[in-house]
C-alpha cells in the first residue's frame, strides 16, 4: 500500500512536471480561469438596459404623457414618438426594440371604465430583452394608469399589498450568477481536456513505453495523471473564485468555500477520470479533440448551468442524471448561492462519488487494454 501511494505522488509529479513544459495548455488554464470568466460575466447580460422605445400617441391626454414620461433609464433609452404608420417600418428595421400604441381616446374610456387596450409590439429577435422589457413596461403602464385613476377619481387603494422580496440576488444582477457558472463550466471542460492530453501526450512522446517497463500499475499511472490534473484545476478554480468572481467582479461567495472545495474534489475524481475513458478512444490529440467536443458541448448546455434542468423533456433529464455536471452546478449553485450546509449537499456528493467511481472503473478497465496492446 506504501509503495503504491508512493508510485501514484512520484508519478503525479512527473505528470505537474511535464504540464509545466506545455506552454499553450498553460496559457489555457490561465485564460480560462482568468479573462474568460470576466469576460462572459460582463459580456453576456440578461438584464434590460437602455433598450430602444418608441411611443404612437394617438390619444393626447395627461395620462398617455405620463406613460411616456414613466419610460426612463438606465432600463429604457427616452420614449421616441413615431407616427402609427411608421410603426411597420420602424421594427422591420430594428430601430425599436418595443412600441407602444396608445389608442385614441385612451384616458377618456379608462375614466368611463371600459378597459381600453394599450398595443405593446416588441421585437423578439432581442430575446434576452424582449421578455423582460416587456414585462418592465407592462408594470410601468399599469402603475401610471392606476396612480392617475387615484388621483383623479380619489380611487381608495388595493386592500392588499403585495411585497416582493428576492433573495441571494435582490437586484437580479445576471452577472453574479454567469460568473460563478463559468468557473464551474470550465472546470468540467478543462478537466476533460488536460486529463486526456496527458494520456494522449504519452502516447505521441513514446513515453508510455517507459512507463511500460516501470514497476507501476496501470491503476497508479491512472490515478497519477487525475490527481496531478484535479489538483491544476482545483488550485485553479479556487483562486479565479477568490480573486476574479468575488475581489473583481464583486460577487458574493455566500457559502463555505471548504465544503466546495470538498464537493469539487470529488467532482474532479469523475471528471478526470471521463477525461482518460474519452482519451482511450482516441489515437491522437485531433481524435481527441473532435470526440471530447460534443461531450463537452452536451454537458456545459444541458447541465442545468445555462438553462434550468426542469425546462428539458423528462428523458433528457434522466440521461443527464447519469452525468457528474448537473449534480455538481446542483451543489455549488446551493452552497455558493444559497449558503447551503452538508445536510443540504450531502446526497449531490454522494451520487458524484457513485458517478465517478463508476467513471473511473470503466476508464481503468479501458486504460488496462489500452495498455495491453502497447506491450
């Protein structure tokens, strides 16, 4: 037991030794968790801002003024008014992002109670903004009508109020949750990637010959090459949290960061060891490179990081259980968002451990033929 752990470090550092040696997997690891992280979190906004609105007026009240006045920054630009037989052309166009129509005699019917109808055309082609915004402007809308019908009408108010209170997030600010979902993306991409070009590496080199001729198993020089990878990533992803997510970009790391780190290592023990299964299916790093890319396309979409899990067809939600990176943003979503304990964590931690000692065992057995035809 002695000599096999001693085996597994010595060989571990071999393989840190020669990572070191590899400049352009370097600057990977250093870009991804680095200016990729940054860069995605500012870059990708789920949130309306100075979205492009115009106004067709064609009431001319006090109260279609004050609708257009309650369209303000930094969620809209300034409502622009445009003629109602501009409004086709305008949208074709893209100028617009939203038009609002308000009908002739809008105020007048609303006094008289007969629910007239506000036209709210929006260009979906916005996606992110479109929803949102249309949903900002209907409030905005509604609110106006109501504090006009108060003040003129002496219109008692609601008997119920209805308070909204949003926690982790209060202001909804999509960068705080990109930011953390990337490091978590790129360690299961980065991963995959390192842990099967250091097999691959062996290969193309001639080394894997020397370590034929060694006496090691092909369980130490697995295990080797996942602990010294899991430890780059790990190291890695820690400090892009610490110094990129939380000094840089400001984003609040609410839980305990020691039973992420634990949640990880576990994590990385699947991960690394999928790395090595997809790398002994390949003969050359373009093999591999063109096998790992829709795995790694697969996991990074359908994990639950991007889009919620309970969004996709219930046989797909399955499939990806069978997968380490649901169970993993699962376990840092709660922990580094909601605060979340062991008692909390604990069954996503299990069900990574299942996962990837199924993972590893499968990859051991494929690492073992792999290593037979060499000999």
């Amino acid at each position: 037991m002695r000599q096999t752990l001693q085996n597994i470090f010595r060989l571990g550092i071999k393989e840190l030794r020669s990572l070191r040696t590899d400049p352009v997997l370097l600057l990977l690891i250093v870009y991804s968790f680095t200016y990729a992280i940054y860069a995605v979190s500012k870059g990708m906004s789920f949130e309306v801002a100075d979205a492009s609105v115009a106004i067709v007026d064609e009431d001319r009240s006090a109260l279609s003024h004050a609708i257009s006045e309650a369209v303000l920054k930094p969620y809209f630009k300034s409502a622009v008014e445009i003629g109602a037989a501009d409004v086709d052309k305008a949208m074709d166009a893209g100028r617009y992002v939203f038009v609002i129509d308000i009908p002739p005699s809008f105020e007048k019917d609303t006094l008289a109670g007969r629910r007239p109808g506000i036209q709210l055309n929006v260009d979906a082609t916005a996606m992110a903004q479109a929803g949102n915004g249309a949903a900002y402007l209907e409030s905005i809308i509604d609110d106006e009508v109501r504090n006009y019908l108060r003040a003129t009408m002496n219109t008692p108010p609601l008997p119920i109020n209805l308070v909204i209170r949003t926690k982790f997030n209060p202001n909804g600010t999509s960068y705080w949750f990109m930011a953390i979902m990337q490091v978590v993306n790129n360690i299961t991409i980065l991963s995959i990637i390192l842990t099967g070009a250091a097999l691959i590496r062996e290969r193309e080199r001639g080394t894997i010959e020397h370590l034929l001729v060694m006496p090691v198993t092909p369980f130490e020089i697995m295990f080797a090459k996942i602990w010294a990878n899991g430890l780059v990533i790990l190291a890695s992803a820690i400090l892009s949290l610490i110094v990129v997510v939380h000094l840089l970009l400001g984003v609040p790391i609410q839980g305990s960061l020691l039973l992420f780190i634990a949640g990880a290592i576990i994590f990385e023990f699947s991960v690394t060891a999928l790395g090595i299964l997809l790398a002994t299916f390949s003969n050359s790093m373009p093999q591999f490179g063109l096998l790992a890319m829709p795995i790694l396309v697969i996991l990074e979409l359908l994990s639950g990081s991007t889009t919620p899990l309970e969004t996709m067809p219930g046989w797909l939600q399955f499939i990806m259980e069978l997968t380490p990176a649901p169970h993993f943003v699962s376990f840092a979503q709660a922990i580094l968002f909601r605060s979340a304990g062991f008692d909390i964590v604990w069954q996503d931690m299990a069900i990574l451990a299942v996962i990837g000692a199924v993972y590893f065992a499968i990859a051991l057995m494929r690492f073992r033929n792999a290593i037979v035809r060499f000999q």
